[in-house]
C-alpha cells in the first residue's frame, strides 16, 4: 500500500489496522495476521482505498464464517465492509440489502416484514455477499433462486449493476472475480403469511441443532458435494468420523464438520482436510473439493 494511502488513513472514517490477526475473525478462531486489515465504512471510502491498493493483494472479509487463514499470515490487504454496507431497505418491489448483513439478520427480517422465500438464510452462516459469491443454500434452497441483480466495484473503483443470469450461479460458486466486492444484493419481493414463515425457520433451526455441531468452532460444511452424493457420507464410509490432527477434529455429530477443540493451528485444520482428501479418493476414487475458502502463506 501506498504511502499516500497512509495519509489518508488519518482522513477517512474507515480504520486501519497493521500486522493484525485475522485468525480471531473467522469462526475456526485460528489463523494468522494480516498485513494490512481495514473496516471499510461506506463506499464512498471503498472507492478512496480501492483506488490506492489498485492490483495489490487484496481479499474480502465477510463474517469469517467460511474462511481459514494460514498461520503465516496473508500478505496483503483485508478488507471488512463496514456500517455502510449493513442495511436493509424495501423500496418499490425490491428488498436492497448490504452484502455485510448477516444472513441471518436478512432471515428476521423477512420475518417481520411477511416476505417469504428467504427462511433457508436462517440456516447459512455468514453475510449476504459471501453468500452470492458462493451461491450459499441449504435444505433445498439456493441464493439464486431468490436474488434479482447485484452491486459491485472492481478493484479500479468502478461501480457496476449485474443481473443474475450474468453472474453464472451454480452449486457452491459463480462467476464473480476475486477482484470484484458485492456491496449490494437486490432481491424481489414475494409477500406470505407470517405463521408459515416461521414455521419453516423453525423447522430449520430444529433440522441444524439436530444435525450439525453448531456451538463448536467450525465454519459449517468443509467439502462442497460431488454430484449426486453427500460429501459427509463419503467420509464416514471412509473412516474419517472422529478422526484428528492435532487439536483439530471431524465432528461425531456430521462428518463434513471439522472443529476446533481449542487449540488447533490453522495447518491442524488443513491438514486434517487434506488427509479426508486422500481417505475418501482411496476408497471412493472421488476427490473432494474444498467448499473452506483458504487464504495466506
């Protein structure tokens, strides 16, 4: 980064942090520094900075809940968007939502307002503009199913609207570049009755306290599925419920869940995802794909 960008550090409302953990942000609670870590407040100032890091290294920090940073660190810039990019307004027939808000928070949302259709957020870790990005779902839902266009700016600060078909959505991924920041997701509004929605987010929320090891520190699914199986039945089948790797281990409860029991390194988690890796192909001769996002040195 620039020295003139460290001027204008003092100037903007976003915050700068140096050499800072990134670790401690992401659900594994694992991990190393960053080189350069900024809460970005609006995208006025999004703008400013994209402008001064220009083709640096830089990555996108949502909710940390999908993420795994390497202990080494990553050796760039981070950046967190801020208050800005945390609201959620109703206008005409659209719900606009700030891709910084918790899916979760969209869920509630929807509830109070009677818009049906996004229950299943209730169910994903993380924000709404990880989930574009990755096409997040669960219990028979998809985020493209639901969305209508996107806001975005590239790393040369340029603003761009996208329509869905153009973002290419599919299992677990899309066609948005690493260089690109969903700011906004515009999705239609499909209005129902409040009892039904709740009903749903209930049965949801019952469906993840049975299945899932959701008070550990994990980040949710580890390995995207292969087509037409289920990535945690393959990894039972192949003997890899339980196992560890230091203080890192695959949960009991769903095989595709890796924890952190406390003390685990981010090469812990890693390795112990690599060594599923192998288990599974030996067995199966199907290789497993990282749904974990893994990022730095």
């Amino acid at each position: 980064m620039s020295n003139k960008l460290l001027e204008f550090t003092k100037k903007l409302k976003s915050k700068f942090f140096f050499d800072h953990n990134i670790g401690k942000y992401t659900w594994f609670r694992t991990g190393g520094n960053a080189k350069i870590f900024a809460i970005v407040e609006n995208s006025t100032e999004l703008e400013i900075i994209l402008n001064e890091i220009n083709n640096d290294n830089f990555f996108i920090l949502g909710s940390g809940s999908n993420l795994l940073v390497r202990d080494n660190g990553y050796n760039g810039t981070i950046l967190k968007l801020g208050k800005g990019f945390n609201s959620i307004n109703i206008k005409d027939n659209r719900l606009e939502v700030g891709a910084s808000i918790l899916d979760i928070n969209l869920s509630n949302f929807a509830l109070k307002n009677n818009i049906e259709g996004l229950e299943f957020y209730s169910g994903i870790p993380g924000s709404i503009g990880g989930a574009v990005k990755m096409n997040a779902g669960c219990f028979g839902s998809e985020t493209k199913d639901v969305i209508s266009c996107i806001e975005i700016y590239n790393n040369f600060s340029e603003k761009k609207i996208i329509k869905k078909n153009d973002i290419k959505l599919s299992y677990r991924s899309s066609n948005i570049k690493n260089n690109q920041i969903i700011t906004k997701v515009i999705f239609e509004l499909n209005y129902g009755k409040n009892s039904h929605i709740k009903d749903k987010i209930d049965n949801i929320k019952k469906q993840r306290i049975l299945s899932q090891p959701i008070k550990n520190k994990t980040s949710g699914s580890t390995f995207k599925n292969p087509d037409n199986l289920y990535a945690a039945k393959l990894i039972e089948e192949a003997g890899c419920k339980g196992i560890s790797y230091g203080d890192a281990f695959v949960s009991d409860q769903h095989a595709n869940f890796l924890i952190n029991r406390g003390k685990a390194t981010a090469t812990d988690i890693e390795n112990l995802g690599n060594l599923i890796i192998e288990k599974v192909y030996s067995k199966f001769n199907i290789k497993l794909d990282w749904e974990v996002k893994i990022i730095g040195d």
